[in-house]
C-alpha cells in the first residue's frame, strides 16, 4: 500500500530549539521574515540536515534548518562569492574582459582584468556599475547541466580555464549560475539577488584593485584596507612559479598529470622550494650581525620542515645551527585566560619571556647558559642542557610569537633574522574560483592529524575555528614584520593530499556539525586529479610533513 502524501514536514529549527509543521513546498525565503529577528544581521542561507542550502530551497520533507547569516564564516563566504560575481558582470558589462581574482590581500580579493592596467577612472565606473546592479536586485538563477553542456558552454565563451576544470570533474553535472544575461561557474552557493551585497568597496592597488567586503566580526562595517608590500611579493613570486611550471590553474595541473609528466613537475616544484631556501641561507650568512632566527607562521604551513631544511642550507654556508624551542619557555603555573575563561596557551603572555630574553642574550655575550626543557604531562620546567654559541653558531627559533617584537626585546634587532612561512597558493581551480590558502592548510592538518595522532577529520574540523581565531590574534598582525616571507605551498600538492584526505571527510555523515564543511572540501577536490605515484617526492619534502615519509621525523 502506498504511503499517504504528507501536506506539511515536520521540522526541527535549531535556532529556536522547537519543532513546526510546515507545508511541504514552502521555500526557505518565506520562512526568514520569521527567524530574522534572532540575528544580528540578514539572513543568506541555511542548513538543511547540516548541508548548506540556498534560500531558494524548497521544503519536502521532515528535517532539521539552522539559518545562516553574515556573523558565520559559511554565510561570509556565500556573500564573498556573491560579491565576486556582481565584479565579473560589472567589469564584462563596461570592458568586455575577464576578471582574474587572484589571492586575498589585507580584508579583501586582489583582482585583475585581463589586458587592461586599471586607473582610478576605471575603478570608479566598476564600482558605480557595480551598485546598479545590486540596486536592480537581480535574483541569482541557478541550473543544472552535465558536465559536458558546461564545458561546451565555457569553450564557446572563452572560459578556457573553467572548460579545462570542469572536464576533469568527477561529477556528471555541475551548477551553472546567471545574473541577468551572465553565466558563470562558481563551486558553491549565492545569495538569492545581488540586492543583499550593498556592503562592499573597490580600490586601486598596483595594477589591478581590491575588492573590500565586511568581516564576519562586524558584517556592516568595512574594515580599513592595510597594504601587505611584502605578502603580496610572494603570491606573485609563486605567480612566476606557476607560469615557469606552465601551470596557473588547476584544469593545467590535471593536464600535466594525466599526460603522465608530473615526476618531471614534481622534481622542477621542489627545486624551487629547494632553491629559495638556500637563498634565504645565503642571506642570513652573509650578516656575520645575525645570531637568531625567528620562524613564524600559521598552523600547518610546514614550519618545522622548512626550518631543518634551512639548517641544512645553513651548514653548506659554515654555519652550525643550535635550536631552541620556545615551547620550554612556558611558565609553570602562569597560563593567561581568554575571553570565554580559559586558559590560552598560545597567548605571548604564557611565556617566560624574561628568562627567555636573558638566555639568548648571554648567548649573543658568548656565556654559556643552562637551557629549560618543559614536561607538558608534569607542567614542570628543568634545566639539563648547556649551550654556549661558539663563532659559526646561529640559534633557530620556531613559534607562532617569532615575528612579534615583545617576545625579544632585549635583543638588538641587527642580531635578529625573522622569517614568516605559510602555504600562500596561487593556484585556483579556474580564474574566478579562488582556493582560500587555509582550505591547503586544514587539509595537511585533516591528513597529518590522522596519521599522527589518530583524530578523525571531524574533530580537526571542529577545532579549526578556534585554531584560526589564535592565527587572528598571535600570527597575521606581525606578518609584514618579517625580514623575508617562505611560500610553502607546493602546486602539486592538493593533488597528492586527496588521497589522503577524501576518505578521512567520506567519515563526516549527515548527523555531524561538520558535514557542511567535509562536504566543502570534498566538492573542490572533486575537480582535482590524484597523484597516486609518490615515489618522485623527496624526503625533504615539506609535503612529507604530512604524508608520512619524511626525513626529519621518526614517524
């Protein structure tokens, strides 16, 4: 007997922690007007059995909705890419050329148009262009066509790059998105209209601009462009990269690797890495002044190979490296709380930074000293190692606090040598879907974090905000302090992390918080071929830190 056809789904909203009938075909856009006024700012989507939906989704059946808003990174990130897409019309609408969105910078997208060098005059007329049609309210449509309607579309629109990445997809259909008369691809969800993005802004910066949208913290209110000279030199050194490599994107990085030519990449890749630490070496010798070197950077950027690699290059160059962990610097029984009354140990103010400065500078004074070891299981300091700098010595230091200047104040700054190192890829899945650099670092973390120390992708996942919330605080605002930044993304490497990393997410189900996220992940990796083949990557590898198989660890 056939079931009867329900009239109404009887569904759990979280927001409010109750269940409500409601009629099987309502869209989610109907319901916002109800639950609006729990949240500090509008509405833009929602979770639907902790998959992320579009509020044009319709209801059919029993479920659990949770809406998304601009305080929540998912909801900033459907209003970034919303925004991104008003910039593409617009600047096709007044040009006729292609937007390249290229990488982050301070709290915006850098972008630049294709063939064209952007003056101020040129800024204004996109960002007046942009207002109408966000004025206008133009709905968002979304449709579904096969993969190869997609490719045949972009291939007959000069979306070479789009062509190319969607012809590698695992997936028979994608979802293609109009504003107006403009299509585009984009992996993942918009906004209903363009008349929610009302908050943004559009600068000059060298030959492009910036794209300035709010920040989850304060979605109304943009937050002050500060110019990053230094951060954006190496997302255009790893730019050059890519074009030597003759892969700028990831449909050309597919290519090399099914034309069977990725030993050779993988080889001409780490030689790169390889080359620019030495010359990071040669620096640092060249100044018989420099004593200490400070290694900072964000979790999961591959610090910890990166500075053996440079003890090596330090070597070849006569030196002799001594390392000191800042770790055995903690006090004992003096970890400062955050703003939820906990205790932070990633706060500055959890190290001993007094005996820490007196140590490295009877050291620079030729004493010898007695270093701390700290025992996290006892939380008790000792002090067992004696260390005295001879001629050629040079102390490494790595931590997240290296490049802020109250960790070594009382050492001259001419004896100090600081490096920022983060995996700062350049390489986007086409030339208007930007791959954020912390989507390379949760998956080395998801992947290393599993091989390591047995936990699941979920629980990586759940942690990542708190991770991220210390990188806000501890790392990012002293990145431009850095005498010299390491780019340690490897453009071949997401191809090597997916196998690792897809069957760890597949573990994320429905039932999880984190599913959305796992569901992200596995979406943009979709796109990407496998590089099954490792035997071409070194043991040196900063990939290795990850994987398995690295020259530095015993495991």
């Amino acid at each position: 007997m056939m079931q009867e056809k329900k009239d109404t789904a009887n569904v759990f909203f979280v927001d409010v922690n109750q269940y409500q009938e409601v009629p099987v075909g309502t869209v989610l856009l109907d319901l916002v007007p109800k639950f609006q006024i729990l949240f500090k700012s509008p509405i833009i989507a929602a979770k639907v059995d902790n998959e992320i939906k579009e509020l044009k989704y319709v209801v059919s059946k029993d479920c659990k909705i949770k809406f998304i808003d601009m305080t929540q990174e998912d909801g900033m990130r459907i209003y970034r890419r919303s925004l991104i897409f008003v910039l593409i019309v617009a600047t096709r609408m007044l040009f006729k050329e292609a937007v390249n969105v290229q990488h982050s910078l301070s709290k915006g997208l850098y972008c630049e148009v294709e063939n064209r060098k952007l003056s101020e005059e040129d800024i204004l007329l996109i960002r007046q262009k942009m207002q109408e049609i966000i004025e206008k309210d133009i709905p968002f449509r979304r449709e579904k066509v096969t993969r190869e309607e997609a490719v045949k579309l972009f291939e007959s629109m000069g979306y070479l790059d789009k062509a190319r990445t969607v012809k590698f997809s695992e997936n028979d259909h994608v979802y293609i998105y109009y504003c107006g008369d403009f299509v585009d691809y984009f992996y993942g969800h918009m906004v209903p209209s363009t008349g929610y993005l009302k908050i943004f802004d559009l600068i000059r910066y060298q030959d492009g601009m910036v794209l300035l949208y709010p920040d989850k913290s304060n979605p109304f209110k943009l937050q002050e462009f500060v110019e990053n000279k230094k951060l954006f030199a190496v997302y255009h050194e790893y730019k050059n990269w890519g074009k030597i490599l003759k892969v700028t994107d990831v449909g050309e990085l597919n290519q090399v690797i099914a034309s069977g030519k990725i030993r050779e990449f993988i080889r001409v890749s780490e030689a790169l890495h390889e080359k620019k630490i030495a010359y990071i070496a040669d620096e640092i010798s060249k100044n018989p002044d420099i004593k200490v070197v400070l290694i900072s950077g964000p979790s999961s950027s591959g610090k910890t190979t990166f500075a053996h690699r440079l003890a090596i290059q330090l070597r070849v160059n006569g030196k002799n490296p001594i390392y000191i962990g800042l770790d055995d610097y903690f006090y004992e029984d003096r970890v400062p709380l955050d703003e939820n009354g906990k205790p932070d140990y990633e706060s500055i103010e959890a190290i001993d930074i007094e005996l820490f400065n007196t140590q490295l500078k009877d050291l620079i004074s030729g004493k010898e000293v007695v270093l701390p070891k700290f025992d996290f299981i006892n939380r008790k300091r000792t002090f067992q190692r004696k260390v005295k700098l001879e001629e050629n010595d040079i102390i490494i230091i790595e931590g997240i606090h290296g490049l802020n200047s109250r960790l070594t104040p009382m050492i001259d700054d001419r004896n100090k040598f600081k490096i920022y190192v983060s995996a700062l890829t350049h390489l986007n899945l086409d030339k208007h879907n930007r791959i954020q650099t912390t989507d390379y670092r949760i998956l080395r973390r998801i992947v290393r974090d599993a091989r390591t120390r047995g936990a699941s992708a979920k629980r990586t996942i759940s942690m990542w905000p708190s991770v991220r919330n210390g990188e806000e605080k501890n790392i990012f605002p002293y990145q431009e302090m850095a005498d010299t930044m390491f780019n340690s993304a490897l453009i071949y490497e997401l191809a090597v992390l997916k196998k690792y990393a897809v069957p760890l997410l597949k573990t994320i189900t429905k039932e999880d918080e984190e599913y959305s996220e796992a569901q992200r992940l596995l979406h943009f990796l979709s796109f990407i071929l496998s590089v099954d083949d490792e035997r071409e990557i070194p043991p040196q590898s900063i990939i290795r830190e990850f994987i398995g198989g690295s020259c530095f660890y015993d495991f």
